[in-house]
C-alpha cells in the first residue's frame, strides 16, 4: 500500500494541520499522518488562541481537520514509524499500518510529550487542578490558592510567574535544596509573597474531585487549591534524527535546528510546532505551520520553474 504526494505532514496539531491548509489552498497533493496523541488531551480547555479562546482542543483540531479536507488534504490516523531520504531528495515514510507513503518534501510536526514529576494523583489530575502554563490556566485558576512543585532551581521562575494570578503561592522546593536558591532568587520570592516550604512533597490530598492540598515526607499537609508543576519535556524526535537533522541541546530537550521558516538541515525536511520547541503555545504552532506551509508551496514552485526552463 502506497501513496505519493507532493508533501507528507507527520502530526495533526495545530501546526501540521495549519501547514496543510495553507498546502491545500496551495494546490498541493498532502497527506497528514496523525497518531492522535495532542499535547494537550488532558485540558478542557484552551486559551490565548484569538477568536477560539476556551474551545475544548479536541473541538479544535476537529474543526481543523474538517477545514483541510474541503481543500483535498487527504488523512490518515496512523503513526510514522521510519523515514529515509532517497538519492532524489524524497522521502519515503513507512506507516505502523503497513501503507509507505511517498513526498517530494517532509514536515514533522510531532510535537513533545511531557514527563510528569512521579508524585502520587499529579498525572491524573494534570490538566485540571494540577497545571504547568499560567498563560493557559491562571485566570481560571485565579486568587485560589497555589502551591509550585519545584524540580530544578529554575522552578523558582514559576513560582514567580504564577504570583500575578494569585497573591497565596508556597514554592514547594520538593527535590530542590534550599541552598540551591541564590540570593536574588530569594529576594524576588520574598518581594511576590512567595512562601518556601522545604521537603520533598510525597503526594496530594483530594477531596470531592478537586485538590485540596499537599503532602510531605514528613507528614506535614499544607491545604491547596491548585498545584503548578514543571514537566521534563520529552520531544518526539524519532524521524528527525533518523533522517541526519542536526538537533540542538537546550534546558527543555534536543530540538531541530531550522531557519526562520521551519527548514532543518536536512533539504526537503521542515519542522514545525513542538517538535521545534517547547513553549509553542497553539497559537504559535499554528503560526509556525502557517509559515512552513508557505515557504514548503514556495520552494516546490521555484524547483518546478527552474526545472522546467531548463528542459
């Protein structure tokens, strides 16, 4: 089983799915592989997103996915499991169903998922009362009472940021040590109102369906409403690095090195979304898939005139 297309999106978020709208409107045979698994599943919600601000993200991709299909964009629920570039500069895309797809170019658009911290009820209630984004979640979540699971010094960053949506935040320092915080970052915690609790927390206490509170080794319960956490972001490089993209190494996990329009290393293979960073909220995503659409319709036409002025 195979198919050709002038372009294959692997990932059917918001910025494969924007990439494809733009290639379809655009004329282009493109085919998106999705395996169904959104960075943000576990939210009721999304925000920040101008004109879709509070749509469930399962809503959303689905309008997404109905919009891509009135312009041809062909879909498939399935996951990519291999890529190879061949000596014509395609690329061959091998699906867990069994289907090789054939494209003259590649977008990954993957995106991460997130590691949670291994404390007890913080996965099950992560994307309810158990947060990561304040810009996402704070002003539902507003003046209640917070408390910030750190897990590195820069959890400190947090704790800080989320005081503007609440003046009762306690920085649990968890596994981080007390003299691990500088002099500045003290001062800073203090001038917020932060509280600093050291200890490492061991779970959390539910009650009627909502959080009520947080649990020390010690024994100690400090009474909370809602708990941000930070997540090891684990990016879905899989298909990148078999291709030979060249990654970089940041804070937040090895992410492909692109151009302004999403171009890795590899000529023919973009990336866009989450797959090229961590902190692409849905709206930047779009935006990033937005670009690569374009500059992917763009290069194709340019190759095809200077292919044809030639014969």
């Amino acid at each position: 089983m195979t198919g050709t297309y002038e372009v294959a999106v692997v990932g059917g978020g918001a910025a494969g799915l924007s990439a494809a709208l733009v290639l379809g409107r655009a004329r282009r045979r493109t085919l998106v592989v999705d395996a169904g698994e959104p960075r943000n599943a576990p939210a009721a919600h999304l925000h920040g997103h101008l004109s879709r601000d509070g749509m469930p993200p399962a809503g959303f991709l689905a309008a997404g996915r109905e919009e891509v299909a009135r312009y041809g964009v062909a879909l498939v629920r399935d996951r990519a499991v291999d890529a190879v570039r061949d000596g014509k500069g395609e690329f061959g895309v091998t699906l867990a169903g069994g289907r090789r797809v054939l494209a003259r170019r590649l977008l990954i658009a993957t995106g991460l998922r997130d590691e949670l911290p291994a404390v007890p009820k913080v996965a099950e209630r992560f994307g309810r009362d158990v947060l990561h984004c304040p810009y996402c979640h704070g002003w539902e979540v507003r003046d209640r009472a917070f408390g910030v699971l750190a897990s590195t010094p820069t959890s400190v960053h947090q704790a800080l940021m989320v005081s503007q949506w609440s003046r009762n935040v306690t920085l649990f320092l968890h596994t981080v040590a007390e003299d691990e915080l500088s002099d500045e970052d003290l001062r800073r915690l203090a001038a917020a109102g932060v509280a600093v609790v050291p200890g490492e927390v061991t779970g959390l206490t539910v009650g009627g369906d909502r959080l009520t509170g947080v649990r020390l080794a010690d024994g100690t319960a400090h009474e909370r409403a809602v708990l941000f956490v930070a997540p090891r972001a684990v990016p879905r490089t899989g298909l990148l690095r078999r291709l030979g993209a060249e990654l970089r190494e940041t804070p937040f996990g090895a992410y492909p090195v692109v151009d302004e329009r999403g171009l890795t290393t590899v000529p023919g293979l973009w990336a866009a979304g989450n797959a090229i960073g961590f902190a692409e909220q849905v709206v930047n995503a779009a935006s990033r898939g937005y670009r690569a659409g374009a500059a992917i319709n763009g290069e194709l036409l340019m190759t095809d005139l200077d292919a044809a002025s030639r014969v």
